[in-house]
C-alpha cells in the first residue's frame, strides 16, 4: 500500500517539482474522504537547503526518513546534470528499492536515480532538454524523450515540471484506483490524465547541417510541402540518378527523403494550428497531407496526439 511518502532534496532544488510532490502527497483531503499519506520532506545535504529560485529551506529530516518510505520522491534541481550526488543518499535510494519501495523521480531528479544504478536496464524519460546528456552519460539506460513518464516499477520517471502531476497521478490511479485519482486532480483543478506525451512541446527547429549537393533541393521541397514528390523527381531537380540523390540525401540530412519532407508537414501543420484558425481539411491541403483523415493519423504518429487535441493546448479550448 501506498501511505509513507518522502520527498528528498539537494541543494538548489527547483520549487515547483517540489510543490508538485507536496501538493498531491502532503495536502490533507480527509474532509472528502481521501487517503491522507504519511508525509515527509528529507534532505540529503544538511539541514537548511538552498533552492534554484533563491531561498532558503529550513529541513526537519535526513536521510534516516528513507528508511520507513513506500515512495521516495526525487524532485528536480539545478545543475543535476552535471554534479555529483552523496554516496550516503545514492546507497539509502538503493537499500529502499531492495526493500521493496518506489522511487519516482521528477525531470532531473532522474539523474540522482540513474547515478544509483536504479535505472540500468529500464526505460526512463526525463525533460527533452536534459534527454540526449542523460543517455550519454548513463548509456546502459533506454531514454524516451517523447513521453510524460515512465513507470518501469518500482522505478518511476517523469519528464518536466507538470508531467511530475502526472507520475504522482498515476501512481495513485494504480495503487488506490480512478475515482481517488480523479478526485484529487479535480481538487487541484488538472486533468487526471493527459493526451498524447512532451512530443508536442519539443522545440524542433529545422536542422542546419550542410548540404552541399542536395541543399537546393531541400529548399524547393520546403516551399512546395503541398505537393506529391518522388524520389526519382527529386533527383532529377538535382541532376542525379535516384539511388545517388537517396544515398547523397541520407548522408546529407541523416533521413530519407520521405521522412524529412513528412517531418516538415508535420512542423507546418503545427504551425498552422497554433496560429491561424484554418479548418482541419484546408491545413491538410496546405501541408501536403491531402484530407483531415491523413493529417490525423501523420500528427498522431509523430506526436502522439490529435491536431485538435494539440490545438486546444496551444490556442485554448474555443480554438477547437
């Protein structure tokens, strides 16, 4: 059963991924007959804390308070990318996993877990900012980057800032059920669950490699999105034969033609639903996707969920 909770913390921790654990694990709801956890906040370097935002936190617990935890909690910080962590914490983490509790982390807290081992051989995410140096750094570990978290039990991770609600959430629709779940998202007045992962809020500018022999070609196909191209046209407006242009191409981009000019629909038609009000059949049109049905079911691929899901969250629900 889920009842003692404990948020640990390190210098410089980031207030909001705290707030986070707090806000679902540490507020009294019993009035509406919710569960109410045993809650605590322990520090692993001393008594008194600094956070990234620039005050100070007076820390009633060590790292003893582990000991006794269903779930240890690992919110985000500054520079968790790049600093070291207290062996005594790293092992306490250890030694409650091997006992048989959970260990959830919230965006670049996961770097404190996979600094204890915890995460070797599991999938995990963290915020797409922090993805690329987490799996550099821990390559015995499967990053991805494109979901809200992963629950690879007893070992939980979630992505940036809010998507912490969501891991919390989550661990409390699977141990204590939907309507607990549910009701304690209402009070905190967010969604008990989220379409679609942090794919749709990854900046993807248009790469800038060289293209020394296909660049032209690039340029062309990014002004005429709408039309219907093949291989062997498009090496015809490079002067080359197919099998070379798609060779000089990957080389070049590091992707297939097809999935390069799908990518760039994909990023237009995001676009074109953050700021115009143009209907689903005519960004289809305009993106070379042909019909809404299509648009759907590329946008859905690519980011995992729906254009007018994706529109709601960037333009408000009477944008839908």
């Amino acid at each position: 059963m889920l009842r003692n909770v404990v948020a640990v913390l390190l210098d410089g921790v980031n207030p909001f991924e705290l707030a986070v654990v707090c806000e679902v694990f540490g507020t009294d709801r019993s009035d509406e007959g919710l569960p109410v956890y045993d809650f605590a906040v322990a520090s692993a370097e001393g008594r008194t804390l600094r956070s990234n935002a620039g005050f100070s936190l007076h820390v009633e617990h060590g790292l003893e308070r582990l000991d006794s935890a269903d779930l240890i909690a690992v919110p985000a910080g500054s520079h968790y990318a790049s600093r070291s962590f207290p062996p005594e914490l790293l092992d306490a983490l250890r030694r409650a996993v091997d006992r048989g509790a959970r260990v959830l982390s919230v965006c670049s807290g996961v770097f404190v877990l996979a600094a204890a081992g915890l995460l070797d051989g599991r999938r995990c995410t963290v915020h797409w900012h922090h993805a690329d140096e987490l799996a550099r750094q821990y390559p015995r570990l499967t990053v991805e980057p494109d979901v809200l978290y992963v629950d690879e039990d007893p070992v939980i991770t979630s992505a940036g800032t809010a998507a912490g609600i969501d891991a919390c959430l989550h661990l409390v629709r699977r141990e204590q059920g939907p309507e607990v779940a549910n009701r304690i998202a209402r009070r905190m007045v967010v969604p008990p669950h989220r379409d679609g992962g942090q794919a749709q809020f990854i900046e993807r500018p248009l790469p800038k490699a060289p293209c020394d022999t296909v660049g032209e070609v690039l340029a062309w196909m990014e002004r005429h999105l709408d039309r219907e191209v093949t291989v062997e046209q498009l090496a015809a407006r490079a002067h080359m034969a197919p099998r070379t242009f798609a060779r000089r191409f990957q080389q070049e981009t590091g992707t297939t033609p097809y999935r390069w000019i799908l990518r760039q629909r994909v990023l237009l038609a995001q676009e074109l639903l953050e700021g115009t009000d143009e209907t689903m059949e005519a960004i289809a049109s305009r993106t070379g996707f042909g019909t809404a049905a299509a648009l759907r079911h590329q946008f859905v691929r690519a980011l995992g969920t729906t254009p007018a899901a994706y529109r709601r969250t960037f333009r408000g629900p009477q944008a839908a």
